[in-house]
C-alpha cells in the first residue's frame, strides 16, 4: 500500500495511508501531495484518489508573462568560480551591489530599490516593502539591474566574494521557490523574487545557524547561489534524515523540513567541536551543503591573526622557537 505525504504552507505531514490522506485533504484541500511514484508533489485538488466525492479539478495553465528573462550562461573556473551570463537585447540580470566582475560597453547598469523583480508592484510602497524585507536578511537597500541595450549578444560576469563554487539553478525544476542562507544569492534573471523565510519555531532560529530568517527565492528563472569550498546535492527520501553542520546548510527546497537537535550528550556537546546543535532536515526534496562556510574559514583566520593570539611563524617547522629567536 502507498504511503501518502501531505503538505501546507511548506509543512510536510505522513506517512498516512490512503483513508488518512483522503480524511485530512477534506479538512484542508489547498496543499499538495506526494507519493511513490511521483515525480513532484502535485495540488490535493488535482487528485481524483484524494477527492473521491468529487472530479479532479484540472490544474490551472502556467501564468504567461511573468517577466522573468530567459539568459543563457557559463561558470568558469574550479575553486574560485565566477558566472558569465549572455543577455539578449532587452534582457536583464540582478544582482547583489558590488558583485559584478566585467561587462560589455552594451549593457546598462542601474541601482534599483529593492530586489528589482517587480513582483510586489511598482509603487513607491511596494518597492519600500521589497527594500524592507532586504534590510531585515542584512542585505543592502539597493540591487543593481544589467541591461542590454546594443545588438546582438551582450555578456556580464559575477564573481563570488569569497573562495568557493558556484550553483546555478532554474526555480522552475523546485516548483518555483527555493530556501537558502541569507547572503548566498550571488545573481539572477530579472523577474526572480527576492524575499524572507522566517523560522517558525524559537529554538530553529536561535542555534540553526542562520537566524530565526533565511531568504527566499521565487519565480522561474535562473538564479544562481555562491558556497563554500565544495558543494554537494542530496536527494532525499520522503522521511530520510540527515543530521548537518549548521552553517554547511546552503539551501534546500521548501518541501524540506528544518530543525535543529542537540549534538549528542553534554561531553559531545562541549569538546566534540561541532557546536551544541546540529541542523536537522528531513526529506523529501533536495538540500545544497557546502564543505567551508566562510564563518568557519573567518573564524580561522581570527584565531591565526598576531592580535589574537596567533603568530606569524604559524606552520614554521620552528614553530614557538622562531617566534622566540626573533625576538618577538
């Protein structure tokens, strides 16, 4: 027998048995569902074996004119990558300000108030909201609109700011919304959405690593996401488990549910070296993990630092002799 998930407002409930799952989707009709053999998880209101009293209800066409840009693009480089992005004429990237790296004389660049999309409307409200909810994830008020305005094919690169690897990623294969860490967004179509995810629960935003917000990306276009050292993509099952570093998590898909847990006992918790918490997600749906997040790398780098501690003979085979022959 099949074993049926459900969510609503991105909050996974199952495993429920059919009788279960038709029960519960009569009290609350407008989530989704998922089962074996699924390819994603599909509107309760488009399952006839959910509503059996009722017609299935045939899934409304794709919105047309949404405004996000279709850009063709090229990551290049291994450890220190950056993202070449080739524009149409008329077409137009976003990104975070001060991440781009060059340009064609073609393309227009311009600050704009908010995160660009136009999504939430063009009034000067509107955009006072979008730049809003920018300032609370700790970003800047302004993001920066690349536009080419020549003939033929206009390019412009963005690097990210610190040692790491690039993600690219279409919202549309995540059913148009994606959760990540607050300041990974590197650059996208214009047309994405850029807004907050807030963690329902207090413990979550306290120790999860990143806050009680994490931002929040939504549309389908291309966006493109910048980690630490190297990234890794897990697929996981409907109530597969994993247990992460709570700043390794990148970004995963809303269908994930996050929590965090205590790192083993008090000992563990206190000299393991891994925190008191770890990040807790459960499937299904795909996280990013990355192998370096640069607070860890920061804070390494602290510890090195002559000012705290540290010395400029770090790794010297005479390592605390040197330091004392210099006399320093």
């Amino acid at each position: 027998m099949s074993q049926w998930y459900l969510s609503f407002d991105g909050r996974q409930e199952g495993p429920f048995d059919l009788a279960q799952a038709q029960a519960r989707a009569r009290m609350n009709p407008q989530g989704f569902a998922w089962r074996e053999g699924f390819a994603q998880w599909v509107p309760i209101s488009q399952l006839a074996e959910l509503s059996p009293d009722r017609p299935a209800v045939m899934a409304p066409p794709p919105p047309v004119g949404r405004g996000t840009d279709e850009i063709d693009f090229k990551i290049v480089g291994h450890e220190m990558q950056f993202v070449e992005i080739e524009l149409d004429p008329g077409e137009s990237a976003v990104a975070e300000a001060g991440a781009m790296m060059y340009k064609d004389e073609a393309i227009h660049m311009e600050a704009v108030f908010g995160d660009g999309s136009g999504a939430a409307g063009n009034s000067f409200m509107d955009k006072l909201l979008g730049a809003g909810k920018r300032i609370i994830t700790g970003e800047s008020l302004f993001m920066t609109v690349f536009t080419h305005t020549g003939q033929g094919k206009g390019r412009v690169a963005f690097g990210a700011p610190y040692p790491g690897n690039i993600i690219p990623l279409s919202l549309s294969t995540v059913n148009g919304t994606l959760i990540c860490q607050k300041d990974c967004f590197l650059c996208a179509a214009k047309g994405v959405s850029i807004g907050i995810h807030f963690q329902r629960k207090i413990l979550t935003g306290l120790f999860g690593g990143e806050g009680f917000i994490m931002q929040r990306l939504d549309g389908d276009g291309q966006v493109f996401m910048h980690a630490g050292g190297t990234v890794v993509e897990r697929a996981l099952k409907p109530g597969e488990v994993l247990d992460v570093d709570t700043g390794c998590l990148v970004a995963m898909e809303r269908t994930v549910e996050f929590d965090i847990r205590q790192a083993g006992n008090i000992k563990t918790a206190l000299f393991g070296g891994e925190g008191l918490f770890f990040a807790r997600v459960q499937g299904p749906g795909r996280v990013w993990l990355q192998s370096l997040p640069f607070s860890r790398l920061a804070g390494r780098m602290l510890q090195s630092a002559p000012g705290m501690g540290g010395s400029k003979d770090e790794g010297s085979v005479l390592g605390p002799l040197g330091t004392l022959l210099g006399g320093r």
